[in-house]
C-alpha cells in the first residue's frame, strides 16, 4: 500500500466561522441544493454529523460516479477543522482502500478564510496515484 498526499489552499474573502457553517456544517444539505447535478443526495447512515458518523452521498446524472460512504473522522467547530474519509464507492475506483481529506480554514489577512486541504490517498497493492499536471489537483492511476 502506498499513499499519496495532495495539498491545496484556496483564499476567500468569507470569514472562517461562516464558511465553516456553510460548507461543513450546513453542506450536506446546501451543496445538493446549488449543484443538483453533481449532488442528488447526502444520508446518514450512522450517527448524525459527529466523529464516527457514516453518510451516504448519491451523486447526480452530471457526475461519472454513482455514490460514495464518508466517514467522518473530527469536527472541530472551534479550530474550524473538518476531517473524513470516502471509506466506499466507485470513486476509489477498486485501486483505493480510502481518501482522507482534512481540511482547516483560518483567518486570512484580509479577514476572509485560508481553507487548507490536505487529502491522503490510501493505494492497494502496487498501484500508484501520479498528478497528470502540475497544480491542478488532478490525478491519474499507473
């Protein structure tokens, strides 16, 4: 098994607390809302949004995957910290045991949000995950 780690951050000029709120705390509910076609919908199967929670995300027509299981890891509502797992689904396409993603969003100068994303790709056997181009987030199995 190996793992590849992917690192991005993105400047907003929404304050943390909000976007936290909006995206994280609200997403599952917003999110399939303002993008139906990416997003059909998002049920908890165990839990109800806390560590240890198991949702259930059904994607739309417009997406080339069907569904995937999230498992959350951490919510920290005060650090404005949110941290999961695709833990099942045709996103780790038979080649991925899981994708962490943990994302942070802090204050930026300007008084927006610095969202930081670090997302672990867990490998099975001897496949590999390579970026097709540089900074685009994009990967590719080999």
């Amino acid at each position: 098994m190996g793992v590849f780690t992917y690192e991005s951050e993105i400047v907003t000029a929404i304050p943390p607390a909000k976007m936290f709120k909006a995206c994280i705390l609200d997403g599952d509910t917003l999110i399939p809302q303002i993008l139906p076609e990416a997003f059909k919908s998002v049920e908890y199967i165990e839990g109800n949004g806390g560590a240890g929670s198991i949702k259930k995300v059904t994607f739309g027509e417009g997406s080339q995957f069907k569904y995937m299981k999230q498992k959350v890891e951490a919510v920290d509502k005060d650090k404005f910290v949110y941290i999961y797992s695709v833990i099942e689904g045709d996103a780790l396409m038979d080649k991925l045991e899981k994708i962490t993603y943990e994302t942070k969003l802090e204050t930026s100068p300007n008084g927006g949000s610095v969202c930081k994303t670090t997302c672990k790709y867990y490998t099975i056997g001897e496949f590999e995950l390579k970026e097709q181009r540089e900074g685009t987030g994009n990967v590719q199995g080999h």
